[in-house]
C-alpha cells in the first residue's frame, strides 16, 4: 500500500531530524516553514522547511 510505503518514508525523515538535533543543539527553536500545494488535478506536494 502506498500509505504503508508513505508512513515509513516519515518515519525516517523524523528520525533523520532526531539525529540532525543531536548534531546541531536542540537549545534553539528552529524555525518552521510549510508549503501546501493540492491542485484539483496534477501532483500535490508538501515541502517542510526546518532552519535552525
């Protein structure tokens, strides 16, 4: 299914964050940024933007 495929795809991105905040601190918030694009035919995406 592609929600399975889809859910462990997330999974790993938020582990991959985990890591990255060990790496750089987690004293600071970081900012965040969201864009949603659903167009009613064609390619939706999301892209998340974390800045540290």
């Amino acid at each position: 299914m592609a929600t399975t495929k889809i859910n462990k795809q997330i999974q790993s991105v938020i582990n991959d964050i985990k890591a990255f905040e060990k790496q750089v601190g987690s004293l600071e918030d970081p900012d965040i940024e969201i864009q949603k694009d659903v167009p009613s035919a064609g390619t939706s995406t999301l892209k998340i933007k974390i800045t540290y």
